[in-house]
C-alpha cells in the first residue's frame, strides 16, 4: 500500500530540478513543518504518562526546520466536562512537556478543542501561555481568535492563521467567550489582508481543519476556499482533518496541501488512516521556496516512524494530480 502510494507520489511530485538549494537564493529562507492531527489523549497520552515520547522518531526531521507548526487536536486541561460526541479528548497538562521540546506552535482550529467546553478550552489557553506555547485558530474572545499568530526567524515574519469548518460551531469564539476560529468565507479573507497590511507579514498561511473524513480527495468547498484564500494574498495553503492524506493543488503556483492526514493519532486500523505526511516549505520574502514532504507510518500506539526520502513538490508543474493513499 505505502509502496504504491509513494511510487504514485514520486512519479507525479518529482522533477530533477525541484530541490532548489536555499543557497542559491540571496535572500534567507526560513524552513517551516507542519503536522497534521496530534491527539495526546488515549493511548499516547497514556504512552507519554509511561514517559515514552510518540515525537521521537520524527525528532530529528522536526529539530532540522525553524518553525515547527501542529494542529492539536484535543484540549489540553483537568476541568471541564465531556460533551454529548461520540469521540472526546482531554489530554493531561504532563503532554506540555514535550509538545514544548518539539513544536513551536499549535492550532487549536479543529472540532476537539472545545471537546470539554469552554472553561476546559479557557484553561488549556492559560496553559500554553503558561508553557509559552504560541496558539493560533482560536482565542480568548472573536477577536483574537481570528489574529494572525506572528513568528520571525532571520528577519522573515510569518503569519499563521487557523480555521475550523467542521462541526460542532458551538466551540466557535464569540464576542465575549472563548473557542475556536470559523472559516466565514469574507472574514478569512479580511484577516489574510490584515495580517500583512497591519501585521506587516512577509508570508501568510492558513492552516486549515475541512474536508470529508477518509476522502482521498479534497472537495468543491475546500478547493473554492483554498483559491480564494491565495486570491486573497495567502502563500500556501495547509490543511487537516480527514484522518487520510488528500490531494496537492497548485493554483498560481503556490501549493495546496489538502491534508496531512494523522501525525499522532491512535484507533485506526487502515494504512490510510495510519499514513502521516510531515510538509516542509523553505519560504523567503517571495512564497514558497520549495516544498516537501516526509511520509511517516504511525503504529498502533499512535507514534509515526519516518519512512523512505523527502519527496519534494514540484511548484513549477502546471497541475498536480492527486496522489490517492
Ligand atoms: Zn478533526
């Protein structure tokens, strides 16, 4: 299955010319990872709590970039109360450890987050602060829920913003209560156009929870959302959720990663669902450098293992085909 997968992957990716070296170009390129879902409830919180770590193998590949970007998605917290779903995930506040050591910041734009109500969602932002664990996708109120989050490496900043769209909307933010961002189509691109007219971002990425569950391919609504967001001055765009890895688009010549598919996740007993994509983009003052991507194989306790070579993306193709899992 996975052979089958990169093999399709690396027929439609890969072009001799596409690792362009960030030495060649004058101006600093700052490399970003992003990974997809990272639930530390369960089975890996009860692997952290044995003091195993489930980064670990993919340590070295995450240390190698300047920014480290995740989509957490559970609520890290000890209040709360579970709401009326049929999957919940509270991780205990001892995961901060090593989310810390390994990631540099998270989204908490997705349908877990609000898993233990607000105050649960409340206390897990404290937390981070705490940590000092940036967070973007949501906030303490409306309105910080849709700020960008600002990183600067070498000079270069970087907006992160988060959205999620898939239910329940009730652990959106409000005017005056804490919760998550919601892609409102005229609002994501208000604060695309904020980011680098008032936040003076060099580069602007939303990161994205959307699509159908177990769809190899993204739909209609993700693909008119991705366009418009580039339209709106977006770099790339990141998404996740479908616990299965999607398709990469190019429009404009900026890249569409649908999804990541799991990165610590347990439960699932298909390959698909077990195949983590970590997305590397070298980026400067111009887009994205150049792109690509780490397959991993998470096992049964929810921990990926690295398999096979990057496998880059080629931003010079005209189209991308999808690369079905
Ligand atoms: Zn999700």
């Amino acid at each position: 299955m996975m052979i089958t997968m990169r093999r399709r992957l690396t027929a439609l990716l890969m072009s001799a010319s596409t690792l362009c070296s960030a030495a060649a170009h004058a101006e600093p390129t700052v490399a970003i990872v992003f990974m997809g879902d990272v639930m530390l409830a369960d089975h890996p919180g009860q692997r952290i709590k044995q003091g195993r770590n489930p980064f670990a193998p993919f340590a070295s590949i995450l240390d190698s970039a300047d920014v480290r970007v995740a989509n957490l998605e559970c609520v890290i917290a000890q209040g709360g109360k579970a709401e009326d779903k049929p999957y919940t995930f509270r991780a205990h506040p001892r995961v901060l450890k090593l989310l810390t050591r390994h990631v540099d910041a998270v989204s908490v734009a997705n349908n877990h987050s609000g898993d233990f109500g607000r105050t649960a969602f409340a206390e897990m932002l404290g937390r981070l602060d705490h940590a000092k664990l940036p967070f973007f996708g949501g906030g303490r109120d409306l309105s910080q829920a849709h700020t960008p989050l600002l990183i600067e490496r070498k000079g270069l900043r970087i907006a992160l913003l988060g959205y999620d769209e898939f239910f329940p909307r009730s652990y959106e933010a409000g005017d005056r209560h804490p919760g998550v961002a919601w892609s409102e189509d005229e609002q994501v691109v208000l604060d695309i156009r904020r980011a680098r007219a008032v936040h003076r971002a060099d580069i602007v990425i939303p990161f994205m929870h959307w699509g159908e569950e177990h769809q190899p391919r993204a739909n209609e609504r993700q693909r008119e959302l991705a366009r418009l967001m580039i339209d709106a001055g977006a770099d790339a765009v990141v998404g996740t959720h479908p616990h299965v890895t999607q398709d990469i688009e190019l429009y404009k010549g900026k890249p569409i990663v649908y999804s990541l598919g799991n990165f610590i996740f347990d439960g699932f007993d298909d390959a698909d669902n077990n195949t983590a994509w970590v997305l590397r983009l070298n980026v400067d003052r111009t887009g994205v450098r150049d792109a690509h991507i780490q397959v991993g194989r998470i096992d049964r306790h929810g921990t990926p293992y690295p398999t096979g070579s990057p496998i880059p993306i080629d931003l010079k193709a005209t189209a991308l085909a999808a690369p079905s899992p």
